[in-house]
C-alpha cells in the first residue's frame, strides 16, 4: 500500500465527490477503483470492514466511508475533509435547484424537469428494493420481518419503533460467541462526543434562543437532527417518515414537492439523504420572517445539512478505532441484519406511496399516467442495460418530460 500526502489524498477525494451519482451502490464502487484499485491507499480486508461498519451505522454509508478512508489515511483533518468534499458538489447543485424550483417552478421546462425525474426515480426505487432484498432478506424469519415492517407502516407504526425492535428482535436471537470477544475502549468514543455534540447541536440551541423555540429553524434544527439517527438501511428507508412528518404534521411542503425533492436528488452527486436539505429550503423559505424568502431558504437547507450530515463524523470518529472488537460480536452483527430486513419493507410502503404520487391521477378518466410509467419502464430498461450510465440516463427522463410540458 502508498502512503499518500495530503494533497495526494485531497486530490482522490475530489475526484470521487465529482462523480458521486448514482446512488451508494455507484459511489462506492467508484471509491474502490479510486482508493483500493487505481491508487492501492487501502487494501482490500480494509476497505471491506470499514463498509460493513458504515452500513450498520445510522447516516448515508457511502459518505461514512469516504470519512473512514480520509481518517485511516491523515487522522481528524483527513476525515473531516473527505467527508464534508464528498457533500460538497450535491449541497451546491441541489441549492440552485431548491432556488430554480421555487423561482420559476410553475413555467413549463421547470414542470416538465421535475415530471421527467420523478418518472426515473420510480425505476431506481425499484432497482433500491431489489438490491436491498437480495442483501437483507437471507432465510425466512428475514422475509417475514420484512413483511411486518411493510403491514406495520400502512398501520401507522413509528418508523423510530420498528428500528428498535428489530434490533433487539436479532440481538436476542443471536447465537452466543464462541470465544470471548476484545474487550471495547469506551475513553475515546466519549472524548468524541464530548467535543462532538455540542458542535451538531450547538447552532440549533443557539436559533432556539434567539429565534425562539417555535421558530422555524429551531424546528428544522431538531427535527432533522432526529431523522440523522434514523437512517438506518440508507436514505430511502427513512424519507417515508420525513414525508409523513413534514408533509402531514407540519405543512412544510406538499406531497408532489417532497417527490419533487427526491427526484433532484436523485439527479445531483452525493448522498441521497441530501433531499432533506430541500425540504429545509422550501420550508425556511416560507416562513422567512424579515428575510427574502430566497435568503431564508439557502438558510434553512444550510442548517438541515448541518444537522444531518455532521453526526456522520461523530459515529465514524468515535466507532473506527473500535472496527474489530464490533465485528467480533454476533449479536451486534444479528441486530443490523434485522434492522435491514425491516428496512426493505420501509422502503417498499415509500415506493408505493411514491408511485400513487407520481402515476395515480384520480381526476382524469384514465387514472395512470401513461407518460409517467413510460419514463418509469425506459428508464428501468436503460439502468439494466447501462447500469454506469444513470447521470445520461436520469438527464434522458427529464429531457423527456420538459419536452412533452413544453408542447
């Protein structure tokens, strides 16, 4: 293995965040031709452990990763870097979108845009579901989890709830170890949160006591603050609970715009998690108090970023020196394949709630829309036979949909 300067380092990282579309999947695959294949930073064992922990931990995995190598390589600086780099390019992109969408979202190239996207990202929900299922669900107690977690959401059980109980569902069932397993170090990963929470967390109790504790960023603060510790299994399984959330208890945005969010997401470089940082555009923007509502939107998508991604680094600063002594208990293995299998039934109520949104037009005669599930399929169809292709592919959807709002 190359020892790498800092530059060097830099100079890889950039060069993974410039092509970070496409989903987890794609991101890390393009991180372990970069770091494992191309410039031989870190081995594969490495590599590979470290991405076990990162899928187990709560928080978009593929920029945990990214973390991890940047501090397996130059400490607290090189992790702090690569991490917030990766989130860079999709922060920058989904805000000028977030501003495109609420300044000239009702002309028909911006309709269109979003139609177009939203069609594609049916396809890429089911290419999610798929991949998910062939990981999660290994034998049949996965599978009926899977199916209770899926009959559990349409009967309006907290998502918080089915992650609980799934983890302790598989903890209990767990088979004990047959040797004692290493001892953890607990001095380290408290030193962490020490400095660490109150720097999540700090700027959202410093809105509340100016703004007030009612004030919408006080509310977004905490709000996504919550969400970070919940995406469990990846971003999909929880924006079913931040729609439910945000669209029906708080108002913030409607359903067709948290759909609208998630196909720009979709389309950006980054974690797909990002999506919430659009929420808090739309949401900040129209509650702007003395600000433009432009202003308090980049505002608002701002702090939600923060709150989102910065625990990221405390799980990955506190938790990687403990990488071994994890992976040697089973139990802790047995809770977070049960948390995945419940995941897959999430993200199939969150598919389904987004095809209704997205196909079901219940005021026309024909109650599908057949553009829509025309892009769905293509895009489906041209994913399977261009699977590295996604950026040209999503770009094809929306060409397609500005097209057919234009004429």
């Amino acid at each position: 293995m190359t020892a790498p300067t800092f530059r060097q380092s830099a100079a890889a990282w950039a060069e993974v965040a410039a092509q970070s579309f496409g989903g987890p999947a794609a991101q890390i695959a393009v991180m372990h031709r970069v770091f494992v294949e191309q410039r031989r930073f870190i081995d594969e064992a490495s590599f590979l452990a470290a991405l076990q922990l990162c899928m187990i931990l709560p928080g978009p995995e593929a920029q945990q990763l990214i973390t991890w190598i940047g501090w397996r390589q130059h400490g607290l600086r090189g992790g702090l870097v690569a991490g917030w780099l990766f989130v860079l390019p999709g922060f920058l992109s989904l805000m000028a979108l977030s501003v495109l969408t609420v300044g000239w979202g009702h002309t028909p190239a911006v309709g269109g845009l979003l139609f177009g996207l939203k069609a594609a990202v049916l396809a890429l929900l089911v290419e999610a579901i798929t991949r998910l299922s062939r990981r999660a669900l290994q034998g049949r107690a996965m599978v009926l989890l899977a199916g209770i977690s899926l009959l559990a959401r349409f009967l309006g059980v907290p998502f918080p709830l089915l992650i609980l109980g799934a983890g302790l569902f598989g903890a209990l069932r767990a088979p004990a170890s047959p040797e004692p397993a290493a001892p953890l170090s607990w001095g380290g990963p408290l030193r962490v949160a020490a400095i660490g929470l109150p720097l999540w967390l700090g700027p959202v109790a410093i809105l509340a006591v100016i703004t007030g504790p009612s004030s919408i960023w006080t509310e977004l603060g905490l709000f996504f603050a919550q969400a970070a510790t919940l995406t469990f299994g990846g971003a999909y399984a929880v924006l079913g609970w931040v729609a439910e959330h945000a669209v029906a208890d708080r108002g913030w945005l409607s359903t067709a715009e948290m759909m609208d969010g998630l196909g720009l997401a979709e389309s950006t470089p980054g974690p797909l998690i990002q999506v919430v940082q659009h929420v808090g555009f739309l949401a900040a923007s129209r509650s702007p108090g003395g600000l433009h509502p432009l202003v308090a939107g980049a505002l608002g998508a701002t702090l939600t970023t923060w709150v989102t991604f910065a625990p990221s680094f405390l799980w990955i600063f506190a938790l990687a020196p403990q990488l071994e002594a994890l992976r040697a208990r089973p139990r802790w293995a047995a809770a977070v394949g049960a948390i995945s299998a419940v995941v897959v039934g999430v993200v199939v109520e969150l598919g389904l709630q987004f095809a209704k949104a997205t196909l079901y037009r219940p005021d026309h005669a024909l109650p599908i829309d057949l553009l829509a599930l025309g892009i769905a399929i293509t895009t489906g169809l041209a994913l399977h036979r261009w699977p590295k292709q996604s950026l040209r592919v999503l770009a094809g959807a929306a060409l397609v949909g500005i097209a057919a709002h234009s004429l």
